[in-house]
C-alpha cells in the first residue's frame, strides 16, 4: 500500500485500514484539505463515523525508532493538561496506529476551528493567543514525567542552521542569474558573521529551562476561534529542547511572515524584520503566563538567530531552492526583494537584541 497516495488508494485497500481500525461503517469525504504535515507526508483523508468527522493519515515516521512512542505518550499527556490536541482512534487493541504494508496509519479527531491568516481582523488577537498557548504548552511539558527523548546533535539548531547555509553556497555556485548568486553569497556571509557569537551567547547561560517542545509551532498547525486556539495539530517534531528556542520560532512565525489562505507562498510580512506589534503581542501574551528565568530574556535576540535561515529557506527563500527549474526571469525583481529582506535580517536583529528581551520581561 506504500505505492499510491491516499486519493489513488481503491476502496478495497482503505475499508482494510478502516477495519484495522475496527471501524465499519465510514464515509470518505475525500482529501482533507492543504497539506499542513511536514514536507513528504503522505495526504490526509477526510472521513466520516457516527456523524463525528476524522482525519485519516500516514504516520510521519522520525528521526529516531521510539518517537512515535514518546509523541503518543506526550500528547496524551498534554492532553490531560487541558491542551487542545485532536484525539486518536484506539484500535479494538487500544493501539493508535495500524500498519499496512509499509505503511502506518493514524485516525485523527478533525479540530475544529478556523486556520490562522494574516488578513483576518482577529489576527492580531490570534497572535496573542498563540504566545498564550505556547506557553500553556511549555507549562505542562515541564511536569512531563516521561523519558527523555533528544533528537541526535546534527538536528539540532546549530547543526541545521549550516547544512542550510551549506545549500544557500551550493545554490549560488549553479545559480545562472549573477543578481541571485550575488545575493545569496551576501546572505550566507551575514549570517555566519552572527551566528558564533549567539551560539556561545545561548550556552553561557546556565540552568535555561529544558523539557520536551511542539517542535513545529506555526499558524498552519494551529486552529483557532473566539475563544483562542481550539486546536494544536502535527507534533512529529516534538523532542526535548531549550524553551527559549522554541520562543523564538515561534515569535519569528507569527511576526515576521505572512499567512495567507489563497497562497502558496509564506511572505515577508514587513520590509524589515519583524512586525513590532504582533512581537509584543505574542512575548507578552507569552511572559504573562511563563516569563523568563534570570538572563534568559537577554539571550532572546540569540536565540532567534538561527531561526530565519531555517525558516526563510522552508518559507520566503523556498522558491530558489526547492523548484526543479531555474527562477522565471519575469520574477527576478520579487526574488531579489525577498533576498534583500532575507540579507537584512542579521542587522537588524543586532539593533533590536535588547528590545526583544524588554518585550518578554
């Protein structure tokens, strides 16, 4: 079964996942949406049972064997800590996956909610309320009291951070436009000038909380309402880290980019850096709930430095380096003013380091 996609699988073929599941009665819905898992998952399939309505997916397979061991123990976890996470189906054995072929296979409760975008009047509430809720998250992991579950040290920040400037070098070396090549050379030299010294900053400081993260916390992996976020979505990254990285993914998402329902693209969300409103917003909402230890609001601007490469390559950047062909000539002008934005960033963070841990607490 691991040959076709969901919306290729025949009948057959599901009705065996769904009586795995013990289910017998079901209606298919068809695809469940845009894709929100990480890049390579398999699509999800909307389903229907007794009138309730659930999402069926190949299982995003980690890093490591026991991961999804340790995310199905901590989301039940934070579960009962009240965190909004759709619940699984148990199969009769009370297992949370079946197998098919080569593949596994999760049935998940479908959250309810809207998906976060930038455009909505409530986006700046919901900027709010995702800082609340990382907090609430990061609350609870630290009681969590199951095992400890790292991520070998190459998956690490630093360690990705370089494999990514390592591919920024590549793609400016076969880069037939000099104006890219150009700028994409300046990008990765702005950033390795910053990051040793945050990376040294981020380790002097001692005793920085530690526990198990979401690990992908982002507006598509959210969904939220009136009351704030109703759902908390794709915990295959979870694993035990540094809160305060987490922090800054999370403040870099939710100001810096656009989330837009009717793109395929997440853009820059200001000319430069971040949008100061929604920073305040979501370090406040975030402090008032989980503020800061002693020192670490002062290594914030540390910690977000490694962020952007990441998240502007997987993002703005995503374009130059994950189309099959060469960058449509009549785009030149849009990709140069994303990379001017991308190159800008390392600056700018300099001049903001000491408002950044002002705004936390």
């Amino acid at each position: 079964m691991d040959e076709h996609t969901l919306e290729e699988k025949d009948l057959h073929d599901l009705n065996e996942v769904m009586q795995a599941f013990g289910v017998s009665e079901w209606k298919n819905l068809g695809l469940a949406g845009p894709p929100e898992s990480p890049p390579g998952d398999g699509q999800s399939l909307l389903v229907e049972i007794q009138g309730e309505r659930y999402v069926l997916k190949e299982r995003v397979e980690g890093l490591i064997e026991e991961e999804s061991n340790h995310r199905y123990a901590f989301r039940s976890f934070l579960q009962q800590a009240g965190i909004p996470i759709p619940s699984l189906w148990l199969t009769p054995q009370g297992e949370p996956a079946v197998v098919a072929g080569d593949d596994y296979f999760e049935l998940e409760q479908e959250a309810e909610g809207e998906r976060f975008s930038t455009a909505s009047p409530r986006s700046l509430e919901w900027v709010g309320a995702a800082g609340a809720m990382l907090a609430r998250i990061h609350q609870a992991s630290s009681r969590y009291p199951g095992p400890v579950h790292r991520w070998p040290s190459e998956a690490h920040a630093g360690g990705v951070v370089q494999g990514y400037l390592n591919l920024a070098r590549s793609r400016a070396e076969e880069s037939e436009i000099a104006a890219v090549a150009a700028a994409l050379s300046n990008w990765c030299d702005a950033w390795e000038a910053v990051l040793p010294s945050a990376m040294v900053s981020i380790g002097s400081v001692r005793a920085l909380p530690e526990f198990h993260i979401h690990g992908d916390y982002h507006a598509l992996n959210l969904r939220l309402g009136s009351r704030g976020v109703t759902g908390v979505l794709n915990w295959e990254a979870s694993r035990w880290e540094k809160r305060i990285i987490e922090l800054a993914y999370g403040l870099f998402y939710f100001s810096a980019l656009e989330w837009q329902s009717n793109s395929t693209m997440t853009r820059p969300l200001v000319k430069r850096g971040l949008d100061p409103e929604r920073a305040q917003r979501f370090l406040e909402s975030y402090g008032a709930i989980y503020p800061p230890v002693p020192r670490e609001a002062s290594i914030l601007g540390d910690a977000l430095t490694p962020v952007p490469p990441i998240a502007t390559i997987n993002g703005p950047l995503e374009d130059i380096f994950f189309t099959p062909h060469n960058i449509d000539d009549r785009l030149i002008d849009d990709v140069m003013e994303r990379l001017a934005w991308a190159t800008s960033l390392p600056s700018w963070l300099g001049r903001v380091h000491r408002s950044l841990g002002e705004m936390w607490g």
